[in-house]
C-alpha cells in the first residue's frame, strides 16, 4: 500500500456528497431529541464523539459515546469555555476530502475526519431576555467553540453535514439509513443553509444586546426575522406573503393571541390588526376600534363593551363593514349578538364567553382571537420601515402629551367637558393617516377624514360623514392649519373646541377665526403625522 492510498483510507478520501457518515460529533444545549437521535447513528454503526453535559446524558442513556478530549488528545479547561477549539477537530472538519495535499495533511497529524455535526448554542436569547440576569451571566451564554463548529462544516457541506436543529434529527437518520450512510449534495447545502442561517440569526442577537446598552440608532442595524406564518396572500392575491417576527421581541402583533374560529389570517388582515391594538392601548376603561383599509372607522369608550361598540360602530357603519373590531375587555353574549348583525373580518377580544362563541358558530368565516398578551414590549420597538434597498427607523409615536404642557390659545378656554373630549380626540387622532381629522362627542368619535392631501378637505369629509350632529363636538388635527378656512368649516357645522399642534406662519389668523365663533382652542405642541 502507497503511503497515499494509506493516507486516502485513514481521512476517508472520496469525491463531494459521496462521504459515508462514520464519526458524528455531538455537542448541544437544547438536549430535546438528542439520546434518540445518537442511538439511531450508534445503531447505524457510527462512532459518537461528544462534549460535556452532552456526553453525560448520552452515558447515562447508555449510549456510547467517546469524549472531545479523546479525540484532541487536549483537556477540556477554564470550565468548559475551551473543549472544541482545537486544530485537530478543525482539521477533520474542514478537509476536503478529494485533495490529496489536505489528505496528506491529515494523515501526518494523525487527524480524525468528522463527517457530521450536531450542535445547537448556549441559549442566549433566552438568557438574555430573563429579568433581573446579570451581564456576566448573559456574557458567559456567549458560545464561541459552537458557532465555529457549526461555520466550518457548513463551510465544508461537501465533506461535513452540520445539523442545528431537532426538527432535522429524524429526516437525517432516515436518509442515512435508505442510502448506506450517506447524505445526498442537496441535503448538505440545505442544511449548511440551515446552519448558516442559525449562526447568523444567534450573532445578530449578541450584536442586538450589547448595541442596545449603548446605542439606539447604531451605525450598523442587524436584525434577524423568522417565519411565523405563511399567509394565503399579499395585500392583492397575486402577491405572495408571509409573516415574520423578529428575533429577541418578547412581543408582536401575534403573540399570546389564540384563534378560536375563522379563516386563516391575512396580510391585510395583519396590518389594521396592528393598527387597531395600537390605537386599543391607548385606552384604560372599557374601549372598542374599528380599523378598515388601516385607519379607524370608528373608536369609543364606554361604561360597558356593549356601549363602546355601539358607539364605535356608529360613526360610520358603512365603512365598518369587513372591518377590523377589536377591545379591550371580555366579549360577552350581547356583544356578539350585536357583532352578528353586520359582516366583520376579525374580532379580538380579552376572552370570549361560551355563549358568545355559540353565537358566532354560524359565521364560519369570522376570524376570533383572543388576545391573552400583557406584556408592552413590543410598544417600545423602534418603528421599522422598508424602502427601496434601505430601511427608515424611527421612534414609535407612543407619546400622550398632558394637559398641563398645552396651551390654551383662545380667548374662551375649554371647559372641562370640552377637555376630556379634547384629549380622547387628540389620542385617537395620532392613528389615522395624515392629513387626518377627528370629530369627537362623549367618548367616541363621530365623523373622520383620513389620509387627505388636503387638511380643509379632510375637515370637509369629517363633517360630511358624521352620522350625528356636529353641534358640541369637538375636533382634533395631526398636524397645524396653514389657513382659517379648515376650522372655519368645522365651526359652521357646530364644533366648540379644537385642538392641533399650533406652528404655522398664519397661527393668529386661526386663532381668531376660533374666537370669532366664540369657541375655544389648544394648541398641543407636537404634531402626529402618520403616513
């Protein structure tokens, strides 16, 4: 035998993807499915090579199993931070297999080929996001040797099959036991696909965490997003969607929502569900939102969930048809009796009674969640848009100016009826899309003008849709009136008090067009453009 063929059969010499599986290492945090995953490679007659904790439990599982440090012929030291980091295991990892020079290289030092790859990280995520965890604990949940393993056998699919995640165990092993050990090339880059994405995924949450201690627009924004749902469509049916959460939010538009009934949920269906729960939060006392096309239709408080529905669903019934309702509170019998009567695509509510639920049992199509999250950390995201090659990051808008940083510009201050609707509408307004207005009267609002370029226009499609009188309500603007002729519309049509931001070259002229009318007006001193 020629000392290369010697070499050839100690590294396992062979062309790419024709690697038959014979030294596996395993080394995982998330143990689920790892003793029956190494039984069934033992049983294939593979040699298991494994570290620590991990080595443990397959002994004690009575799997056999043979240690990292047999292997490297080094120690595992400085409790456990250095085991794999060593150039025989990466030397095995990384041949390829059909260069005699890398072949050669390996046999001189007495190199074991490893052939597959089965790790999973410290759970960092999971660390990081514990309340009242210290940074040294979240520091040492760094993993180092993992990654670096996971990167060089995906680097060396070919040769090396890396494998991160329980769910692949099972079709491994399947595969490995139908073809004699082997792992076909299309497997192999799926799942270094796999393991690249994993890796990236667990650095850009470590490069999140400590960016976050410091920075809140960083030079270099990395985030990583994984699939939640497939969704039927995009925003048209011939556009394909799905939704992702980002990696490390404790909470999204989803989270710790349960769907008792319906259809699947859509695209559209996501974006005014977003919409409608942001404008939900700003509410304490019983509170119902109905959002169509990504902008109110209709908002009210209440003594009772009853009474804010009706409420809600009477400022514009028409455009509540196929809306979005969501509330606040318990949806009982009544109110779902009440919901029966006209068509709506999504109900979300605190909980649903039996009874509730039966009522709704003819409607196969309404899509009911139960919205069981408390937690207000996804409120505290940055607001992420998405343009063309490029990203907008910015604040989110969850700011609720008090009374007491206003001013009152008019001659007549409002009284404090006036007030308390003043501030409902002012919070409500900051939802729709600019130029927005809204007309507001006892805790719910009775006409809006949505997404106009023109603020006079808006006001005139408030008033023109209000389904009640406008004598004694009150309006509130996003963003200032450039002129006297907006508030001058709303005025004839009744409206006592306004409030807007204040700032344009023309304040005094509204001003006086307001105390002209023997109304009053505040100027708030922060506009809430939302486009």
């Amino acid at each position: 035998m020629t000392e290369g063929t010697r070499a050839e059969q100690l590294m396992g010499a062979c062309a790419p993807g024709e690697v038959r599986v014979s030294r596996a290492l395993l080394s995982v945090s998330d143990k689920a499915g790892i003793v029956d995953f190494a039984r069934g490679l033992h049983e294939l007659g593979i040699d298991l090579v494994s570290t620590g904790g991990t080595a443990r439990e397959l002994a004690e599982a009575g799997v056999p199993v043979r240690s990292i440090t047999d292997l490297t012929g080094f120690p595992e030291i400085m409790d456990g931070r250095v085991k794999t980091l060593h150039p025989k295991l990466y030397a095995g990892l990384l041949a390829v297999r059909d260069d005699p020079a890398h072949v050669e290289a390996a046999a001189a030092h007495g190199v074991e080929p490893v052939d597959l790859v089965c790790v999973n990280l410290y759970p960092f995520e999971r660390t990081a996001a514990t309340r009242g965890v210290s940074d040294a604990e979240v520091i040492e949940n760094i993993d180092i040797g993992g990654p670096a393993m996971i990167r060089a056998a995906a680097k060396n699919f070919a040769f090396t099959a890396p494998v991160v995640s329980p769910a692949s165990y099972d079709a491994v092993l399947e595969e490995l036991r139908a073809s004699g050990l082997q792992l076909s090339l299309q497997t192999r880059e799926s799942l270094a696909a796999d393991a690249f994405a994993y890796t990236a995924r667990y650095d850009a949450a470590i490069t999140r965490w400590f960016q976050e201690k410091h920075e809140d627009f960083p030079p270099l924004m990395v985030r990583a997003y994984e699939r939640e749902l497939e969704l039927p469509y995009g925003e048209n049916p011939h556009q394909r969607a799905a939704f992702y959460t980002q990696v490390g939010t404790r909470a999204h538009v989803l989270s710790q929502v349960a769907q008792l009934g319906g259809k699947q949920l859509s695209f559209n269906n996501l974006l005014d569900l977003d919409s409608a729960r942001a404008l939900l939060a700003e509410f304490v006392v019983p509170a119902c939102v109905i959002v169509k096309h990504n902008n109110p239709c209709g908002v009210a408080v209440g003594k009772t969930t009853l009474e804010a529905y009706e409420r809600a669903f009477a400022c514009d019934p028409m455009s509540a048809f196929g809306g979005v309702i969501v509330f606040n509170r318990r949806v009982d019998k009544l109110v779902a009796r009440a919901i029966h009567e006209q068509f709506a695509e999504i109900v979300l509510a605190r909980g649903f009674d039996d009874e509730a639920i039966e009522v709704f049992a003819d409607k196969p199509s309404l899509r009911i969640l139960d919205d069981r999250e408390r937690r207000l950390d996804g409120l505290l995201e940055p607001a992420i848009r998405q343009v063309s090659g490029g990203l907008l990051v910015q604040d989110r808008d969850i700011s609720n100016e008090e009374r007491d940083a206003m001013e009152v510009v008019s001659a007549r201050r409002p009284s404090e009826e006036e007030w308390s609707e003043l501030l409902f509408a002012w919070r409500v307004c900051k939802h729709v899309k600019s130029n927005a207005i809204v007309l507001a009267r006892d805790g719910a609002t009775i006409g809006l003008g949505a997404g106009q370029m023109s603020r006079v226009d808006a006001v005139q499609i408030a008033a023109d849709k209000a389904q009640a009188p406008l004598a004694g309500s009150v309006l509130a603007s996003d963003g200032f009136f450039p002129f006297p002729d907006g508030p001058e519309v709303a005025l004839e049509r009744g409206v006592t008090a306004l409030i807007q931001p204040g700032g344009s070259i023309r304040d005094q002229e509204v001003i006086a067009a307001v105390d002209r009318a023997g109304a009053a007006m505040v100027f708030a001193g922060r506009r809430h453009f939302r486009h």
